[in-house]
C-alpha cells in the first residue's frame, strides 16, 4: 500500500523519529554491556572481626571498598542483601539443685547403717539408690570421691549376696573412675582385693580410646573423672574404654556434666553446651559467629548458600579480619551458591590505619570475575581457616589421660603395699567375697 502526501510524508518522519529516539535512550557503557550480557549476581557479607582488636570501621570500611568495586564493575553484579544487625542470645541455664545431692548422700548413710546391721540386701538397694542420685548430680560434685566410695560399697554388698556379676561391674566402674586405687588391706580382705586386681590387669591390656571435648565456648576447664585434664577444645587419648564422668566449666557460666562412653580404637565427639553463653542468633548470626571464630565450615556454607538463594545471588562473599603482629589480615572465600564451591580469595594485609587498603580492595576485586568462570585451586576441606597465623589458628590440644603404667605384679595378699582410698569410709571386714 501507497501512502502519499503531506500524511505519508508525518509519518515517515514519525518512524524515523521514533527510532533515533529508541538508539539514544538505548544503554550505553557498562548499562549496555549488563544488558547484553548476564552478568553474575554477588553479594557481600559484612566482614566480621576473626580476632580481638579489629574495630568496627575498619570492618565497615573494608565491607564498603569491596561493595563499591563490585558496584562499578561491568563483569558482575552487587547483590543487596539484608542489613545484618547483631543479635544476641544466650544458652539456656537449667536450674540446678542440690535436692539429689543431698538424696544421694542420705541414701548412702542409709546403706552404711543396713551394711553395719549385715542386712546385706537393704545395703545394696540403699546404695542403688545414691549412685543413681549422684549421677544427677555430677555438675555438681567437685571430686568422684562419694561416687568411688558408692561403687565400692555396692560391689562389696552385691558379692556378700551371690551377685558376682553385678560386684564385677561395679569394681570395674571403680578401676575406670580411678586406675591407679590401691585398696587398704584392713578394710578389705584378701579375696576382694585380689579380685580387683585380676579386673585392673584384664581392663588395662585392652585397646584404648580417645574423645573430643568440643565446647560453645573456648577456654572451659574440662574435668575427666573428677581430674583437671586441660580446656576446650580438648582430644583425650589412651582412654579406658567404658562409662567415664564428664564435668566442663567456666567461670560466670552453668556448668555442663554428663556421663559418656569411651570405646575402644575410636574417637568420639563431646559438644558441651554450658549455661548462659552469649551467642549471636538466626541464620545471618551463625555465620557470623563462624567468622568471629575464625572458620568456615560445612554448616556456615550450607546457611551462606541458602541465604543467597533468597536474595537471588549467584555467589556470596564472606570474610574475617583479624590483628596479627600489628598488621590487619583479611582473608576472604567466594562460595557458589549453585554448586557450593568455595573459592579462597588473595589474602590481604594492611597497616592499623588502612593506608593503601582501596588498592589493596581493588586488585583483589579485579581478580574474582576470573573466579567466577571457574576457580582453579577450590577449598578441599573444611573447616577453612580464614586467617592462617600462628597467632589466630585454633588447634586442638592433645592430652594423655589414661593410665600408662601396668598393673602392680604382685597380687594384694602377698603384702603389697596398699594406699587408703582417699576419704574412703570405713567398712567392717568380710569373710570373703
């Protein structure tokens, strides 16, 4: 069709008009090459402190830097993200009481006086009774010496009534409380301690094992069986294998006490949660609480990919400063929140006053588009450590707690020497066990 006249000719102009319009409004410079191409969507989590002595503007400014270079850049993207406030809450502290303690021990006088009376029976189910109680109460024993002298006392009973089973297992609870108790010849008689001894030989020649006493706080005094043994984190090697006390404290905060299991040629794991810890809360909370600790590990990059997944990122940075030598260390990871890759970025190090950290930011900035193509040298395990120092690293302290020694040779009825049981009660004699 023909359009002629002054109308063909308007809208002719028309077209012509409305496409110059269309070629200058078009987006120029890195708007039109963000939108030719799909660019990566990064969002950068505020860098938390890894050590003492960081402040909070030189954690804002370095978070800043690095958002105002990925900002301005044609290869990716800045992702906005939630505003992480800090919140804190504290673990739970249960209500302890002495009510079973003070049970546990009237119990126990109670078997005393039914052991006394040779009513054997009552004895053992009165001690039945305060072992039980004092097994609640382990948070608050200060030594296992009410618990020795419980064991003893119900092994004592348990064979004077034909239970040689039941007197068997409680010295052996004995021997792995206390490895090294020698009985006192004139409190018990020759069969008995002979007895022990044969179990104290039998229990030190199997194979040992180890825990891992892991805290919610660093620093907690642990307590093996009553004994100081270090602070948390903590590996215990040489271990009898079997049921063992567990006490972890520090000062200000709830005690956390437990009875736990050693077996033998593994390693377990302990996580004792001590009352009134002061932890920061949520999702955003736990990862920053890993940072501060100076580690990344598989929980903190499952909650850093659900996070981006929210905000619609492709990947999320996070990172830890810390105060090694007078200098400021960064260290940094570019997680994947598709694949769960995690990329370490170039470490940075700066002076206290930041001189030099905008070009320091920006030539670590220009090297993630390259990652974020394919990173070559990915972490292989966690937990990552952010900073590596010998300073910031944390690493776990190794102690040998169990016995080293073998049993004494000669058998107690020969006259070996005997060392009392501490605050051991004393007991009437037996005939035989």
């Amino acid at each position: 069709m023909k359009i002629g006249g002054r109308f063909g000719v308007g809208l002719r102009l028309g077209i012509l008009t409305a496409g110059c319009l269309a070629w200058f409004c078009a987006p120029t410079g890195p708007e039109r090459a963000m939108a030719l191409v799909q660019v990566s969507k990064v969002y950068v989590f505020p860098y938390q402190p890894a050590t003492s002595g960081v402040s909070k503007e030189v954690l804002t400014q370095i978070t800043d830097l690095l958002k105002n270079e990925i900002k301005h850049s044609q290869e990716m993207q800045l992702q906005k993200g939630p505003i992480f406030i800090p919140e804190v809450t504290e673990t739970p502290m249960k209500p302890l009481s002495d009510k079973e303690l003070r049970r546990a021990k009237r119990a126990f006088e109670k078997g005393l006086k039914y052991y006394q009376a040779f009513n054997f029976d009552k004895a053992a189910r009165a001690f039945e009774s305060a072992l039980k109680r004092y097994s609640k109460s382990i948070a608050l024993l200060q030594d296992m010496q009410p618990v020795l002298d419980t064991l003893l006392m119900l092994s004592v009973c348990y064979y004077r009534t034909e239970k040689e089973d039941l007197g068997r297992k409680m010295l052996e609870k004995v021997i792995r409380l206390k490895p090294d108790l020698q009985l006192d010849p004139s409190r018990y008689p020759p069969v008995f301690r002979n007895t022990a001894e044969r179990i104290r030989k039998r229990l030190l020649l199997k194979r040992r094992g180890e825990l891992e006493v892991i805290a919610n706080v660093d620093g907690a005094t642990v307590y093996f069986n009553g004994q100081k043994v270090g602070t948390t984190p903590l590996v215990m090697k040489d271990l009898l294998p079997g049921e063992h006390y567990l006490r972890v404290e520090k000062e200000g905060l709830q005690a956390w006490a437990q009875e736990v299991k050693v077996v033998s040629t593994q390693k377990r794991r302990i996580l004792a949660s001590l009352g009134g810890v002061k932890k920061l809360s949520g999702p955003l909370g736990s990862i920053a609480q890993s940072l501060r600790e100076n580690r990344i590990d598989k929980a903190t990059i499952g909650l850093a990919r659900k996070e981006g997944r929210k905000i619609g990122a492709d990947y999320v940075i996070m990172g830890g400063i810390g105060l090694v030598g007078g200098m400021l260390k960064v260290g940094s990871v570019l997680v994947s929140v598709q694949k769960g890759t995690v990329c370490p970025l170039p470490g940075l190090e700066l002076d206290k006053d930041l001189l030099g950290a905008s070009v320091e930011v920006y030539n670590m900035a220009s090297k993630i588009p390259k990652l974020l193509e394919g990173c070559p040298e990915p972490a292989k395990k966690l937990p990552l450590a952010l900073i590596e120092s010998k300073v910031a690293a944390k690493k776990l302290k190794t102690v040998r707690v169990g016995p080293v020694a073998p049993p004494p040779e000669e058998p107690a009825s020969k006259g070996a020497p005997a060392v009392a049981a501490g605050r051991g009660v004393a007991i009437p004699p037996v005939a035989k066990p």
